[in-house]
C-alpha cells in the first residue's frame, strides 16, 4: 500500500577539491520515494562510493559521509514538503569528504546499501529511511491531505505491469443466475473491482478494467482493449453454473492448444488486424511472407501459452491455500474466445459455482468477493515477481534485491551489517566466500538475495 512521492534534486556544486591519489565520487543527483512506512533516498554516483552513516539527536539528523566525493551541479531543492526530510544540506569536510545532513521530522532507523550499474542505471548509494514511530509518515500524509500516485514517479524509472481485468458477461448478458436470482455479471464486477484496487495498490503494477460499468462488450474486442492497454496479462473473471447444484468449487482454464492455434490462424489472416500485425511477441510481422509469420506467430502461441499455464498454476495454489474448494485442481484446457490472443498470456478464473445455493451466498458476500480477489491478486503477483518483463519496474526492483551491495565503513562489523539487512552472518559468509567473521574497511559485500 505504498504512496510514492518522487522528487529530483539535482545537487550544487561546491568545489570540493579532487584527491591527488583519485578521481573523487562524483554526486550526479539525488532521487527521493516518499512511501507511507518509508522513504528511500538514491544518490546517483559516478563509481562505487566509500561512505558511513550516523543519526544525531535534539534535532533529529541523518548524516552521511561520502569520502573523497563531491556535488555535480547545481540547483534548487524542490519546494514540495516531504513528509519526514525537511532539509537536505552539504558541506565540503577535510580530505576531500563530502557530507550530507538530512534535518529530519521525527527519530528514524536506517539501512543502506549500494548497486552496481544496470542498463540504464549507474551506481548508486541507496539508503531506506524508517520513522521509529511506525504512524508517523502516515499522520504527516493525512495532514497535508495530499495523496500522490506511485506510478507518476515509477514512470520516471520503469514501466508497470499491465494486468488487464475481464468482468465476465455486462449488460444484456447477465450470465448464469443462482436459485436466489443472484447475476453472474453483478458478482464477477464486484470482483473484478476488488482486484483492480489490489493491483493498483502494488508499486510497479497497473490494472485495465475491460469494462468499467454494467454494458456488454463483444468477446474478441476484450482482447483487442486488452491489447490496446499493452497489457502484460488478460485475467477473465466468472462464475460457473451447472445443471446439478451439488457441484461446487473453483476453477482456473487456460486456452487449449487447439483453441490458440486456429485463433492465430484466424487473427493473421484478418487483414483489418494489419495494423497488429507490425508486432508479435517482440518480433515485426509486417513484409513477412506467410510461412514465416505462420512460424513467428506459432512461436509467439507456445511462449504465451507457457506463460499462462505458470500464472494460472499461481493463481490456482494461492486459491487453495486461502481455504477455498478446488472443483479441479490443475489448470484446465478450454477453448474460450477471450483467452485465444496468441500475444497475451491469458486465464479465466471460475470464481465459484452460482447454481449452488451455498456458494451463490458465498459470491454475494463482501468477504467472500475480497478472499477471492486476494487469492487471484497474490497469484498473478507471485509469477510476475519472478518473471516481469525486463523493461518493468517489477523486474528493475528485483535486480536491485539481487545486486545489493554494501561497502564496509570504518567501525562496522559483521553482525552490525547482518542486523541491519535482517539476514544472518552465516548467510553473508556464504555468499562471500569468508572464512571468518573479519571485515576491511572499503570492502564489498553482496548482501544475499531475499534480504
């Protein structure tokens, strides 16, 4: 539930003098993302940074000494107020140190850490900030009254997720009716409202309602909305019906291989799908002979069918732990017209069965539309935060877990280094090959990943 608030701060220049051993760490700028439990700082740095911090009191203060180091440019700090830094200043120190003062608004705990440079990103000296006061950045939100979207600033690093929400049925269609005369289009909306505030919520995930209110919207123009949005994933919502009441349980289906096939077929030979045409699976379409965009397309079904066969083993698991009876319990192969894109790794969720009179009570229940949403909301984001695509914010969030990095400062020690990333000494060891508990100053440390 993270609110994020980015500002760039662009530093000033202050002449620090270079070192006549080496090159100092050149400052380049500082980025900000204000959470409601958090705040992480990113300085952008020209290679590899030796630093320490330390926290001072009467007033609260988080100090950061950066050695041989100095600012790049220069420039106004943003005149938005951040909920727990009230200032940032520098100042030029002996030897070629620069130090940077965060004035804070309340007593905070730190832990901070360096990354290696990716493919759009350099090194950088990130440092998380966490009030002791755990309500405190949620009260300073509250009164400012100022709510900012996270995605505005994950904008400025990646894109998001797209994760497109298909209500089943809507308007004319009401779809199956329980004994009760509950709608199937009422309940799978509700749902699929649940889920999309979920997703919302994620930094670095986005979700695309196919249809925003009670209207129909055809079967192959929820895909082609899907492909508009650029979505990453189609999760279609429903509630199963049978003629014996006694079935119950839930259900995930994916596209048979039959079924994606002869909608590929059918999709390249559209030629009002020209304009679709240009892209397939990252690969271009357009002056291609037949045969070869037959073989890219078939490529394309099989790499997309894979993908929703993982995500709906996800969502499936994650429906089972939650408590919810299975009426299958693996991913099951059908023939849906909403989940044949060759393009978009698709599944249908059969939430429940609306013709039991048991579960139509459980499909009309808050409780139960929140569990449900929840369970397909933590299965989509379990396959995604493994797999998201590369250009994703998702997939940029677990490099930097996977490349985190700390430079031993003077006066740290093992176990120091241990609390602060919460794992534990033996894990360190491990992963850097040491023989004992001894550290050196300037030293790097891969901090293992899941920390």
């Amino acid at each position: 539930m993270y609110k994020y608030r980015s500002f760039w701060l662009i530093i000033c220049l202050l002449g620090v003098g270079f070192s006549a051993h080496a090159k100092p760490t050149s400052v380049s700028s500082v980025r900000l993302f204000a959470h409601v439990d958090k705040t992480r700082v990113v300085f952008d740095v020209s290679k590899r940074p030796v630093y320490n911090m330390f926290t001072l009191a009467n007033p609260h203060r988080l100090v950061i000494d950066i050695q041989n180091a100095r600012l790049a440019r220069k420039s106004q700090l943003s005149s938005d107020n951040h909920p727990l830094i009230s200032r940032i200043r520098s100042a030029k120190k002996a030897k070629g140190k620069l130090r940077v003062v965060l004035d804070l608004k309340d007593a905070i705990s730190s832990r901070s850490f360096t990354l290696s440079p990716n493919k759009s990103l350099g090194h950088r000296l990130v440092v998380d900030i966490v009030p002791k006061n755990p309500k405190f950045l949620a009260q300073q939100y509250k009164h400012n009254n100022k709510t900012v979207s996270a995605k505005k600033s994950l904008k400025n690093i990646k894109r998001d997720v797209v994760i497109a929400i298909d209500a089943g049925h809507g308007g004319k269609d009401t779809g199956a009716i329980g004994p009760k005369g509950t709608r199937e289009k009422d309940v799978v909306f509700k749902i699929a409202k649940k889920l999309e505030s979920m997703i919302n919520r994620k930094p670095g995930m986005k979700a695309v309602l196919i249809r925003k209110g009670d209207y129909y919207v055809k079967l192959r123009d929820r895909m082609k909305l899907a492909r508009k949005a650029k979505a990453d994933l189609f999760v279609s919502i429903h509630a199963d019906a049978f003629k014996d009441s006694q079935v119950k349980g839930a259900s995930v289906f994916m596209v048979s291989r039959k079924g994606a096939s002869s909608e590929a077929a059918r999709w390249l030979a559209n030629k009002e799908n020209s304009v679709e045409k240009e892209l397939v699976g990252g690969v271009g379409l357009r002056g291609r002979d037949k045969q070869v965009q037959t073989v890219i397309i078939d490529l394309a079904v099989t790499a997309t069918n894979e993908a929703s066969r993982k995500v709906g083993d996800k969502v499936l698991k994650q429906i089972k732990h939650a408590g919810h009876h299975l009426h299958q319990d693996k991913v099951q192969k059908a023939g849906f017209v909403v989940l044949k894109a060759p393009d978009i790794p698709s599944i249908l969720v059969e939430t429940a069965f609306i013709s039991n009179p048991g579960e139509e009570r459980k499909l009309g229940s808050e409780k139960y539309q929140y569990k449900i949403a929840t369970s397909v909301y933590r299965g989509i984001y379990g396959y995604f935060k493994n797999n998201a695509p590369a250009d994703t914010f998702l997939a940029h969030l677990q490099e930097q877990k996977l490349q985190s990095k700390h430079v031993i400062a003077r006066g740290e020690t093992l176990s120091e280094i241990a609390v602060r990333y919460g794992v534990s000494m033996k894990a360190i060891k491990h992963v850097n090959s040491l023989a004992g508990n001894m550290v050196k100053i300037g030293q790097v440390l891969t901090i293992p990943a899941g920390s």
